[in-house]
C-alpha cells in the first residue's frame, strides 16, 4: 500500500499550494471536544475530503474554515490570511440547500451576489451562465419547492460558483439526493474540480464517495476528535470517471478505510 | 362541497341560515329577531345616513390607526424577541399575560390614564391586536431553518440584509396568520372601547339601538360590522395563501 500514507508529521507541499490551512485547532462544545488540536492543510486546486463517522467534529471543522464557528483555539489561514469570519474568498454548499424558498432559481443563484451589492442586471447574467453551467437552464424562473431534491443542490452549488471564491466549502451536499443524481452528481464535481480553478472542501460519511472524487482524503476519528490518516490516491484518477470505481487501487483504498473505520461505527 | 356534482360557492350555508332566520323573524316569536329582510330593509336606508357615515367614519379611523401601531409595533417586537434570547426572556410573560387577560377589565384604567377619547380606543383596540401579532412573529422567527442563516451569513449578509431578505420572508406566513387574528380581535376591542370609553362610532349606534329596542336596526349594524370584519380577514387570508406554497417547505 506505497499510495497509503500513515501521516505522523503532516508532509507538506510548498506553501504557495496551500489554499487552506487549519492549525492546532481545538474546539468545545461546554465540556464535549469537538476538535481536539487538528492540524490539516489543503492544497489549492484539489479536493479534500473530511471523512469520519458520525461525530469525529468534521462538519464543524469546516464550519470552522467557513467561518461560521469560531475555534475555541487554533487558526484557519486562507490563503495565508487568517479567518476571522465568513469572507468572499469561500463559498459553502449546505446539505439541505438552504434555498430561499420564496425566491426563484435566478435570484436564489443571484443572492451571494446580491448580498455584494452587485447590480441585479450584472449578477443575473453571472447567475445566468451558473444556472447553465450546472445544468438548469430553462429553470429560472421555477421556485425550489417546483424541484427536484437533486435540482435545488444544483441551485446551490450553482449560488456558491456565481460568488467566483476560490475555495468551495461543501457539506455532505449529496447525502440528501438519490443513489442515481448522487453519481452524476459525483461525475460531474470531478470535471468541476477539473476545470474550475478552485479548492475544494468535502465533507462526506460515504467512504466511496470520498475515495472516487477526492485528490487528498483527511479520515478523522471521534474520542478524542484528531486526523487520523491523509491518504492521497494517484494511480486512477486520470483514467476517466467510468473505470474508477472499478479501479483495483479504488477498491484496495476503500476496503481499507473501512478497516480502519469499523470500530468506531456504532 | 359538492352536492349531486354541483360545487356550491363558498359561504352558500349562510343562504340557509339566513332562511332560518327569516322564518323564525315572521313567526314573530321574539321582538329580538325581526325577519332578515326588515333588517335588510333597515340596512339599505341606514346607509347614507349623517349618524351612519359618521359612525362608519369615525370606527374606521380609529381602526386603522389602532391596527397600523399593532402591525408596526408588534412584528419587529415578535422578530426582535424570536431573535434575542435575552429579550425573550423579559418580554414574554408580558405577551403571555396580556394576551390571555380580559383586557375588557384594564378599560378602566385606561380611561383614567388616557382620557375618554379617542386615544384610549386606539389604545384600547391596539392592545387587544398586538400580542397576538407579537407571539405569531416570534413563533414565525423561531422556525426558521437554521442553516438559510448560516447561509446569509456565509454570503456576507449584513444584520439589516438578514432581516429584510431572510428572517421577515421567512416568517411572512406566520406573521400574516398573526396579523388577521390580531385584527378580527381588534374589531372586538374596538366596539368594546367604543362602548365603554365614549359613547361614539358604532359603538354608539349599538348602545342607541339596543336601549331603545330598535332591534332591525341593531342588527343592521351587526351584519355591517360581520362584513367588514370578514373582508378584512378573507383579504388576510388571500395573502397568507399566497405564500402558502412556501409555508410548508421552509
């Protein structure tokens, strides 16, 4: 297993390719541990993925980088500068979407830049290219109660993209669509990160997901919450989104993080 | 309902109770109940007259005004407490308390506080409106999906930004169903504060009719008064069915 790294000391790329960084990050909950010193580092232009079971604190760690948490202690650099709370240099996919249910598709994928102050025929032309981008055209003018469960995490995705940040904060933001608009939807982020020159934060409970669309997959463990391996798979990702999953490396890496996994699954 | 494939236009069981009404008013059991069509009759000649138009005028008025101080009181209130945890705390007791007490009782006190005009029966009817506009708000903010805030705030939505564009939107329909029991209970208040403070508006028509056993005319008024109260809330209801295709998925 060469392509498996055991991480003792996190090696580091040259630090121009870090996009994110995350330092001796320690969050609490009162008395619970969230994050217990976590140290991680995400190179720019790739896709991690924070992969864990239930409670290993990997949703909060990237509400953390969002912004949205302040960490009890430790620091989150972006692009070497530190975050203090949600900038426009990072745009999150939310699991449920987080629509707005009273406003159309446009003005849903408009609303990042709406917040900006940019003017309403500016941003619907930026919306507009997104909405096609994903995959909605013809779909404007449809509310999100008139979509599909798989449509309104396009809408989503599509309202991060239009605020053009270079990192892309996503969490578990297929795991409320079905097995089918799931795979596209996983073929389709792999030519996204292909061809969108953007970092990308993943956060995932399914261990294929992780394995087929991640560069660099973080597995974090619960009690105390820490990274427990960073493994970096190499040989099948340039064979083309068909023959991963039939990959014999694919399958060797999920195997084994479902090894190491399994004691911590109630 | 439908009645041999037939749909019936809503509201068509009044047809049938008003039947009833007008046979139990020429069976002449009652002073109290003169048929429907004397009332009908007494309505359409009260209509124009001075002490008509100035009772409509003058209960309108006060109603508008009263209803306006409840709407614009009471919803940033019921927001700004759905919000804040501290202002939660201190204020609802007070919206509890004052929502389920007979406010018929306070009138007094009112009109030892604010005279016996017109500005104790606006206040009189803004406080039988406003809690309920306050605790409907409050419970509209309170659901809201805790992750359309995470997202406005991820977007960089300022506080102001936040209020207009998500929580008042968000909470539009519980606040409209606030805003039509509020003004069905203002109706109430204000005939109450009409009756009790000074004897004006209908208020004063009521009390005038009913001392002197107008009983067609009293009735006349009432119908009156049912119509404007349920135009008001049918209208309410209209715009709370307007946003009701999003109400169920927040």
């Amino acid at each position: 297993m060469s392509q498996i790294k055991e991480v003792v000391a996190p090696q580091s790329p040259a630090p121009d390719d870090i996009a994110v960084s995350a330092r001796n990050i320690t969050k609490n909950y009162g008395d619970v541990e969230a994050l217990k010193d976590l140290t991680l580092e995400f190179p720019r232009g790739q896709l991690t993925s924070l992969l864990g079971p239930s409670g290993c604190g990997k949703t909060t760690l990237l509400k953390i980088i969002a912004g949205l948490l302040q960490p009890t202690s430790g620091n989150i650099e972006v692009n070497g500068k530190p975050v203090t709370g949600p900038g426009p240099n990072r745009a999150f996919v939310f699991q449920d979407f987080a629509l707005l249910p009273w406003a159309s598709v446009m003005r849903n994928v408009a609303f990042g830049l709406e917040l900006r102050g940019v003017a309403k025929s500016e941003r619907e032309d930026v919306a507009a290219k997104y909405i096609g981008d994903v995959g909605l055209a013809g779909f404007e003018k449809s509310y999100p109660h008139e979509l599909s469960g798989g449509m309104r995490q396009r809408v989503g995705l599509a309202r991060a993209l239009a605020v053009d940040a270079k990192v892309l904060l996503m969490d578990e933001p297929f795991s409320a669509v079905d097995e089918q608009t799931r795979r596209k939807f996983q073929e389709d982020l792999l030519s996204l990160v292909e061809n969108e020159n953007k970092t990308f934060i993943f956060v995932t409970h399914s261990i294929e997901e992780a394995v087929y669309v991640s560069d660099q997959i973080a597995i974090l463990l619960p009690r105390p919450s820490r990274v427990s391996e960073i493994i970096r798979p190499s040989g099948f990702r340039n064979k083309g989104a068909d023959s991963i999953r039939r990959d014999s490396e694919y399958l060797d890496i999920v195997d084994n993080i479902w090894a190491s996994l399994r004691n911590y699954v109630e | 309902m439908k009645i041999y494939g037939y749909r019936l236009p809503a509201m068509s069981s009044l047809i049938l109770w008003g039947i009833l009404w007008e046979v139990v008013g020429q069976t002449g059991v009652t002073f109290f109940v003169p048929p429907l069509s004397d009332v009908l009759v007494t309505l359409y000649s009260m209509i124009g007259t001075t002490s008509f138009t100035r009772a409509l005028t003058e209960t309108g008025y006060a109603f508008i005004i009263s209803i306006f101080i409840a709407i614009t009181i009471g919803i940033p209130v019921g927001i700004l407490m759905g919000r804040s945890r501290l202002l939660d705390e201190l204020l609802l007791p007070w919206v509890n308390v004052f929502l389920s007490a007979p406010l018929t009782a306070l009138v007094p006190v009112l009109m030892v506080l604010f005279g016996f005009g017109m500005k104790a029966i606006v206040i009189t009817t803004t406080l039988f409106a406003i809690w309920i506009i306050i605790l409907n708000s409050r419970a509209g903010v309170r659901q809201i999906n805790r992750s359309l805030v995470e997202m406005a705030h991820s977007f960089g939505a300022s506080p102001v930004d936040a209020f207009f564009k998500i929580y008042f939107w968000a909470a539009l329909p519980e606040i409209l169903g606030g805003v039509r029991i509020g003004t069905i209970r203002a109706v109430k208040g204000i005939i109450i504060g009409q009756l009790l403070i000074s004897i004006v508006g209908f208020g004063a028509l009521f009390e005038l009719y009913s001392a002197n056993f107008l009983m067609s005319h009293f009735w006349a008024v009432l119908i009156v008064l049912f119509a404007l109260a349920f135009s008001i809330s049918e209208f309410l209801a209209f715009l709370e069915r307007k946003v009701a295709y999003y109400a169920a998925k927040r």
